[in-house]
C-alpha cells in the first residue's frame, strides 16, 4: 500500500480536480482513475471513477467511458453486480461503446447469468457481427444455458414421476388396507427409506415392496432390508439375513439365529402403543406367511414407511422377553 502524502502534497494535487467546468473536473477524475487501474489499485479507481460521475459532466460519452471504466474497476474486485449494473447504464448513454457491450457480457457470465448473457451477446452481435470475443462469451453462455435447462427438464420429469409413484403407492396401500402408524423416536429409520412398485411402474397394479426393519432385542442388534416384496415370506426373510452359504453377523457367530430357528413377532412397541389394537398380544407369525398377509392382520402396522419385525429365539431369553412384555400392560 501506498504512504499517504503530506497536507500540503494532497492539496496541490486537489486543485487539478477543483474546476468550475463539470466536464474538465470528470475527465481528471478519470485520468486519476486510469492511472490507479495501471497499477492495478482496483479500489482506488473505482472511488475516482465514482467522483467523476459525481462532477455535474453532462457529456454523455465522457459520462458513459466513466461507467464502463468504473465497472472494469469493480469486475476485478469481483462486484459483478455492480460491473453489469454500470455497464448497462453506459451501454444507454452510448449505444455504440464496445467495452460496455463486451464488460457487461462478462459480468452476466461471472453472475451464472447464462441466459441473460447469451440475450445481451446476441444484442452486440448485431452491431458487432463477426466479434471473436462476443460470439466466444456468446457460445459458452448459450451453452451453460441449454445445459441448465435440459437440467432443469429432467429434474421436473424426475419430480413428476416420484410424485406419480407416490400416489400410486398412496392408493395402493389404501386398496389393501394397509395401516401406517407416525415413526417413532426410539429407533433411527434411513432417510431413503419407502415403499415402492416393484417393477418401478406407478399404475397400482404393480407388486409393492417395503422396506423392513428387523429387531434382535436379545443383541440389541437390527438388520435393514431397503425393499422386500410384499410376495415374498417370513421364511424367505429369515433365509436371506442367515443365509447358511454366508458367513453370519459377529453377534451371530454361533448361528444360533437361522432359517429354522427365527421367530417373527410384529414390533410390540408398535402394538402396545396403538388404543385400537390394545387388545392384541405378542403372537408368533407363521413364516409361510408372506408381507401382505402380515400387513392385513388388524394389528399390523408400517411405523412410517417401515415394517418393523422382531426376531427372537426359543429360550429363556425369549421368555423373558414375554413375561416383560405382559407385566408391561
């Protein structure tokens, strides 16, 4: 930075701008600004720039040059609002000033302001036909723009299909009489976790599938399965998550949870809190049965999107757990 200069050093050169002619006092405001954009003082310009748009100059090329030099001052200080603004304010005082049109370009650009920019580029264009650097800006605008809204197409049919689905979930769901009960705080559920078609179609004809939260409260231990079909059992569930040919879950290691030991119990937190299934009591599922024959017994529920099953074994870990269970009612 540079050192201030003495009183009387400052007011020698105050009296170059101290004239009684408006446009005299602007063209060394301008001067001044000029000098301190070569060394590169990119604040120090705009505030003489400003000044002299500030004289009284009623010149309209001076006062234009004035605007455009001051948004050339703010495009380096990263101002591309302020840049765009001046430029389009030098661009009305004079029509045919080039670095207006081609700064403004710029400062459209810098803003993401693709479609804005291409528009003004094609403006110049027409002064300027065969302009490189207009029809450079002009190009890589129109080309961000057309890519922002094919974007922006795909994201709203992207939109319009989920929407579709959700609805067509919605009124399948309801068709089978399916109830959901709000998600509960005690137990962290993926964020992505929905029903949906199987097949991804949203005509309600579709085979649904649910995501299913299984339970080990004698681990404290879940496993989550993202989408089942509402087609397949209990004893397909119990197949995949102890899968004999895959090594189990360390809390597992001694298989004592598999295919033909697992018991399936709807989640009896949910059962417990519902008033009109308080009459229901914790009830081993057969495994033949599949999802939606669960989910139509009156008791069942989804919590949220989720179908919550507990998995015991036999045991006294088991009978612990029901006897906790009654002394609870």
């Amino acid at each position: 930075p540079s050192k201030p200069l003495p009183v009387d050093i400052e007011a020698l050169q105050a009296l170059k701008f101290e004239s009684e002619d408006p446009d005299e006092s602007a063209r060394s405001y301008k001067e001044e600004g000029n000098y301190h954009f070569k060394r590169r003082e990119f604040q120090s310009a705009k505030e003489n720039y400003t000044e002299g748009l500030k004289s009284g100059c009623k010149h309209s090329e001076m006062l234009a040059v004035l605007y455009t030099n001051r948004a050339a001052a703010d495009f380096h200080l990263k101002n591309y609002g302020s840049c765009y603004k001046d430029c389009a304010k030098a661009k009305q005082l004079k029509p045919d000033h080039y670095r207006a049109h081609e700064r403004g370009a710029r400062a459209l650009l810098s803003l993401e302001r693709h479609a804005d920019c291409a528009a003004w580029c094609d403006e110049a264009l027409n002064r300027w036909v065969a302009d490189p650097e207009l029809l450079r800006l002009s190009s890589q605008a129109r080309a961000v723009a057309e890519a922002s809204a094919a974007k922006a197409r795909r994201e709203a049919a992207v939109g319009r299909r989920a929407e579709r689905q959700l609805a067509g979930v919605a009124a399948a769901l309801a068709r089978r009489g399916v109830q959901i009960r709000p998600g509960t705080g005690r137990l962290e559920m993926p964020d992505d976790a929905k029903v949906e078609f199987a097949a991804g179609d949203a005509d309600g004809n579709g085979v649904l599938r649910y995501p299913v939260l299984l339970l080990y409260p004698e681990f404290g231990q879940t496993d989550f399965l993202r989408g089942v079909d509402e087609t397949a059992s209990l004893a397909e569930v119990a197949a995949t998550v102890f899968d004999p040919s895959q090594p189990p879950a360390a809390w597992n290691s001694a298989k004592a949870y598999n295919p033909d030991s697992a018991l399936f119990y709807l989640d009896c937190s949910s059962i417990s809190d519902s008033a009109a299934t308080s009459k229901a009591k914790p009830e081993t599922l057969d495994k033949r049965l599949t999802l939606a024959q669960v989910l139509k017994r009156p008791e069942a529920a989804l919590t949220g999107s989720v179908l919550l099953l507990t998995v015991l074994r036999a045991g006294p870990y088991h009978d612990r757990w029901l006897k906790e269970w009654w002394d609870s009612q």
